[in-house]
C-alpha cells in the first residue's frame, strides 16, 4: 500500500509543477508570481485586485486540477505496474 501512496503523492507533485508552468500570463505583466496564485489573489490591492484576482483565481484552479490529476495517473500507474 505504501508504493500506491508514494505513486499517488509523486504524481501530485508532478501535476501541481506542470499546472504551475502551465498557468495563464497576463498581458504586459506575464504570469503571476506563486505567492499571488496560492492565496487565490486575496493578497493584491487596488486596481491589481481588480484587473488579476479572476486570473490568480483561475491559476489556482490550474494547479489544483493538475494535482489531482497527476495522484490520478501516479496512482492508475502504480496498478498498472502491480499487473506486469
């Protein structure tokens, strides 16, 4: 069981860093950095709380989906080679 977790939890790893590499940039200002995406965008002020809450908000989401995706593949591996 503990070689499932370990699949599971290297997976999630490895999805989280492709969902942060993959997340949305901004025009003129590019992506935004992680301490702004892991806080949703709850940390901005002014007008940046305007205009980069919704896309700190949608690059979390980003990460999170390639989270649990990649503990979904780690783990669908760690059966798949249990099988060979």
């Amino acid at each position: 069981m503990m070689a499932g977790r370990w699949f599971a939890v290297s997976g999630a790893l490895v999805g989280g860093f492709v969902g942060f590499l993959m997340r949305p940039s901004v025009p003129l200002l590019g992506q935004l950095p992680f301490s702004d995406v892991i806080t949703r965008g709850t940390n901005l002020q002014g007008l940046d709380a305007m205009l980069l809450r919704n896309v700190a908000q949608q690059s979390f989401n980003g990460i999170l989906a390639g989270v649990i995706a990649g503990a979904v593949v780690g783990y669908v591996i760690h059966l798949l080679s249990k099988k060979s």
